[in-house]
C-alpha cells in the first residue's frame, strides 16, 4: 500500500503524533478502501520525453548508434573521400534518438500503470 498511496501514508506518519486530530485524521485514512481512491493523472507527454535524462540517455545512444550505422551505410563514400548525402547522415542520427526516447517514454507510461492501477 505504501508505493500506491505515498501521499495518504505520508500524512498518516505526520500526523499520527498531534494527538487527538492527528489520530482522528489516522483512524478516517485507514477507514478508507481503494475503491475511494482516484489514481493521479497520467504525467504529461513533455515531462516523459524530457524528464528523468531522456535526451541526454538519447543523445548518447543516437552519438553511438548512429555513428556505426553511418559506417555501415556511407563507410564506402567516406573512405572514397567522399562526402555522403548531409541529410541521410542526419536522418541516421535521428532515428535512434527518436527511437530511445520513444522506447523511455512507453516504459515510464508502463510503469505508472502499474504503478497506479488496481
């Protein structure tokens, strides 16, 4: 119970010492069920595609990622001294950024469900 309704445990723990009111206020919270509970509301997008270092995990992924998919497609241009297409190289940094952060945003999504969800 402590993990699903962090905020109602944390104000039976301040209050459980003020005497009567605090022990009124602890008798009603644990009088009540979880059908009395309303889950918080989901987080919003921005905050799961730029909190918790997202980008900055991104950035490093795509900088990794990208630059051996870069060798892989456009290695033989390049040792040719060749410059390959400027926006097929950016594209290929793109995707695994996009890709991650997708990927962190639909785990933090999963984990609030379960997190919150009876």
């Amino acid at each position: 119970m402590r993990a699903k309704f962090p905020n109602r445990i944390n104000a039976i723990e301040r209050h459980s010492g003020a005497g009567a009111a605090g022990l009124h206020l602890q008798q009603g919270i644990a009088a009540m069920t979880t059908a009395d509970v309303t889950p918080p509301h989901a987080p919003p997008l921005a905050q799961l595609i730029f909190g918790d270092g997202t980008p900055k995990k991104a950035f490093l992924t795509a900088l990794v990622v990208g630059t051996i998919l870069t060798a892989i497609n456009h290695g033989d241009t390049i040792i040719m001294g060749d410059w390959p297409p400027v926006l097929k190289v950016f594209l290929t940094y793109c995707t695994p950024y996009c890709v991650t952060t997708w990927g962190a945003v639909i785990g933090k999504r999963a984990q609030w469900r379960r997190d919150f969800s009876g």
